[in-house]
C-alpha cells in the first residue's frame, strides 16, 4: 500500500553538517555533463551543491569544458576528461541534457540516471542507484510494463533492481523491495523546462552526502515540491535552486 510523502518517512536519514568535518565528509558529487544542453548540467549542479555536498565536479568533453567554467560559480570544479574517475567520488549523475560520447554509465558508487542516460542504461541496475523517468521517458524504457502510475513503478524498480521515481502531478517512488511512496506535495509551477534537472541534482547531492537512495528520492521529490510551493507563479528552474537554503532551515 502506497504510503503519502511527508517528512517523517525521511527526516533521520537527512543528512547535515557538524562542527567536527571537512568537505570530503560530506561527499563528492560527480556530474557528466552535456555535450550541448550545457543548461541542463548547470541547473543539476547547481541544485546539488546546494544541498551541502563536499564538493561538486562537473566533468566535460575539452570542447565544452570551458562554457562550464565559464558559466558554472566558482564552488564547483570542471574537469576535461570524461574517463576521470577519484576514489572520493560518492555519487554521480548521468544524463541531464544528454551523455557525451565516451561516457560509460558505472555503478559502482550510488548514482541517478535522467533523461538521456534512461535511452541507455545497463539490463540490470542495483538498490543504489535510482532512475527518475517522466510518462514519456517510462513508456519508452519499459514498453511491456503497464498498469496503474503505482503498479508501473512498483514492476520497474522490480524488473531493473533499482529505486524508480516516476514523475507527474502525483510522483511515485518505488524501491526495489516493493515500497511505494506518493508525493502530494508539489506545484503546478514546476511544469516548465529545467525543473527536472534541478530535481536529479537535489538527489545525486543526498546520495552524495550518503543518505540511503530510497529516503533520498522520497526526500529529494519533497524538497523539490516545497521549493516550488515556496516559490508560487513565475517560476522557472533556477529559481529553485535559491529557495533549497531555505527549505533546509525549515527542516532543520
């Protein structure tokens, strides 16, 4: 039976900072970026950051690195070199915007595949990392899976062995095991260009700082909607990312 999203589900599993740490405490996020939708990387790392990971990379093919640089804020790292791999890596994010070639999907770290990666994703994936396919981009990646939005979710992250966090109006979020959780609390405001990637960057940034992928989706889609409702019309992507301090206070 589905569960409804509020933060009791989560909330001792959030990860915040204490007085007695260093970046690499709180992770190290690493996000491949897109060869051309540059926007879509951008508004994931941004995203990410904001959750208080230890350190953000974003990494590049050489012929777009420098836009990164360029366009990125200086608290997140560019790299030239889509093979770069450190052992202090704790979480990475494939897909916003598109994969460049090269770009080898690994799960060897906890991760999140979106939007483009989802076209190419391994048969079988693991409890660590967690897919966040819209209508289209489900419909696409299991064509034989039918049913309710809940059944759908609960078949996939069954059939893959992954947590799957199914978009709409009424997200759903399933594991692996068969829990299902269905977030309410959103807003119509997030229906435009972005928000997805902002989301998929609230995620990898939890995963990062080591919350279990789970509670990490079911709190990620959360404080994803409450930004949006913090918001109100007029919304467009990047303005999220401003209302995450925010959010996190209140939570705190």
């Amino acid at each position: 039976m589905a569960q409804n999203n509020i933060p009791k589900l989560w909330i001792k599993e959030l990860p915040f900072k204490k007085g007695d740490g260093h970046k690499y405490d709180y992770g190290h996020a690493l996000i491949y970026g897109a060869p051309s939708l540059t926007g879509a990387t951008r508004l994931a790392a941004s995203a990410c950051a904001r959750m208080g990971v230890g350190l953000t990379t974003v990494i590049a093919d050489r012929e777009i690195a420098d836009v990164y640089r360029t366009a990125l804020p200086a608290h997140i790292m560019v790299r030239d070199d889509v093979t770069w791999f450190d052992q202090r890596v704790t979480a990475r994010l494939y897909g916003p915007g598109g994969l460049a070639k090269g770009v080898k999907i690994s799960l060897s770290r906890p991760c999140v595949l979106d939007a483009d990666a989802l076209a190419c994703m391994p048969d079988s994936l693991n409890p660590e990392t967690v897919i966040t396919p819209h209508e289209g981009e489900f419909a696409r990646a299991f064509p034989d899976i039918e049913g309710s939005r809940e059944d759908m979710a609960v078949q996939a992250a069954g059939q893959k062995g992954c947590v799957v966090i199914l978009k709409g109006r009424e997200t759903v979020i399933a594991s692996p095991a068969g829990d299902i959780v269905v977030n309410k609390h959103s807003s119509a405001a997030l229906a435009t260009a972005g928000t997805g990637d902002v989301l998929s960057g609230i995620i990898t940034g939890l995963l990062a700082m080591g919350m279990p992928p789970f509670d990490a989706a079911c709190a990620g889609v959360w404080i994803h909607g409450d930004c949006a409702l913090k918001f109100g019309a007029g919304l467009v992507a990047s303005d999220l990312i401003d209302q995450i301090p925010v959010v996190l206070k209140e939570i705190a």
